[in-house]
C-alpha cells in the first residue's frame, strides 16, 4: 500500500510519544526486558539500540550494568527518553538517527531490536541495507538481536473500548481508523489518530500512518544469511531457545557476526 508519506510515516510524533509514554510506562515488560537482560548477561562491551523509544527497554538495561547506547528517528521520543533517563538517575548516550544509514563500524558487541520496531522500515530494500548496515556496525564475534512480528492477515476493526489514558485531568485518546493487509508486499498498515481533551474538549490531535512489515521464518533467516550474519537462531515468544510457532506474538532472531 502507498500512502505517500514516504520514510517519515511512521515517525512518532508529541502526542503519539505521549500516549505510548502513559500507555507503556518505563518497567513495563511483556517478556521482552527479561528475555533481553538474560541474552546480554555475558556482554561486557558496547550495545546499540536502534529505534531507542522512550527507553523502556534501555533504561532497564543500563539499570544492570550494561553500556547501552541509543538512536531514533524521532526527536519527541529521544526526548522523552532522555527525561526518563534522568529521572531514573541513569546516564546515556541517546541520538537522532536510522536504521539504514547508522555507521559505527566495529563498535558494537551487540545490537538489539525489541518490540517489532525492525517492522517499522518501509520495504525489503531497505531492510536489507539496514541489515548490512547493522553487520558492519558490529565487532567479530558481535551479535545482533531483532524481534519480528509473524505473519498477519487479520483485518477485523477494534471492537472494544477506545484505548485511552489519563494525565492528570487530560485524556489521550488513539482511534484506529483502517486497517489494510497487502499480502503482497508483506505489510499491515494502520491510520491512528491520536487525541487529546481537556474537559470534555479536544485540545490537540496528530495523525499517525502506521505501517508494519511482516516476513517468513526462512525470509527473514536468507535475508540475515545473505547480510553475512552466521549462526542464526529463532526463539519463539521471547522463551530462550524455543521453537517458534504459529501462536507466537513475536520471532526473536539472534545472529552473529562471523570473526574474519
């Protein structure tokens, strides 16, 4: 599906970083902050994290030690991650930047890519130059980290209540307003309005194209093959070393940068 919005599309802007702040606070975990603390335990360098967020993941993980370094495309959430940072009395290095033109060749002893935010790249190109991107980025030996989201054609309209979130007296409301399904392309694309009101009236709104890549288990493993990657692992639902199945909600890959 074109929207024609291009590369910035997906980008979160105030309102939308503001509900995913309040909706997903820092120590939120769905599995993800365990599965990923337990699969850095033994690293002892550097770590990326591309498309930071609000730090929900990062902030845990500098909590336990770990050097973690961060980048996003969009400057309302680096900003709100840096405030949670300083909140939580952690320090980090976090920057404007994207998947695809990042370099830092050699820095890194891992890379890692929670929540489908690799899904966010708008096409196979582009994932594949962030693929390489990523694998040049790494040290020998250095591992990259990504979750997927499996396949989906599901278009059933939300059915319950409008998610919505309090601060203080405002609320923040995000609608759903389509939901399309381009077996083709391999992609789910979302419009979400996202609102905010002040007794009763409507203060502010931001429109949101969400759209999502989705790839199959032996895609996705050629498509880190062919970047170079070596030793590629799948854990299934964020459960170390588990197949994945059908039912899972997310794919974890693991791969390795080869030692020359």
């Amino acid at each position: 599906m074109d929207t024609g919005f291009g590369n910035s599309a997906w980008r979160y802007g105030p309102l939308a970083t503001l509900f995913y702040e309040l909706d997903k606070p820092i120590g939120t975990s769905f599995g993800d902050v365990e599965f990923y603390a337990d699969r850095l335990r033994n690293v002892s360098g550097p770590v990326l994290e591309p498309a930071v967020g609000t730090g929900r993941i990062l902030i845990p993980l500098l909590e336990q030690g770990l050097d973690v370094r961060g980048y996003d495309t969009s400057a309302a959430m680096l900003e709100q991650c840096r405030v949670n940072c300083a909140e939580r009395g952690v320090r980090a290095e976090v920057f404007e930047g994207d998947m695809t033109t990042h370099r830092d060749p050699g820095a890194y002893e891992a890379i890692v890519i929670p929540t489908g935010s690799f899904a966010l790249l708008t096409d196979r190109d582009s994932v594949r130059t962030a693929l390489a991107a990523m694998y040049e980025n790494l040290a020998p030996g250095g591992r990259l980290i990504v979750d997927v989201e499996p396949p989906s054609r599901d278009t059933t309209p939300d059915s319950g209540p409008v998610p919505h979130q309090w601060r203080g007296n405002d609320l923040v409301t995000m609608t759903t307003w389509r939901t399309h399904v381009d077996p083709v392309a391999q992609r789910t694309t979302r419009w979400l309005r996202y609102e905010a009101w002040t007794d009763g009236a409507l203060t502010r709104t931001e429109l949101q194209v969400f759209s999502l890549l989705w790839f199959g288990l032996p895609e996705f493993t050629a498509m880190l093959r062919e970047a170079g990657f070596a030793d590629v692992r799948v854990h299934g639902g964020y459960r170390a070393d588990a197949a994945p199945t059908a039912t899972d909600d997310v794919w974890t890959f693991e791969a390795t940068r080869a030692y020359a």
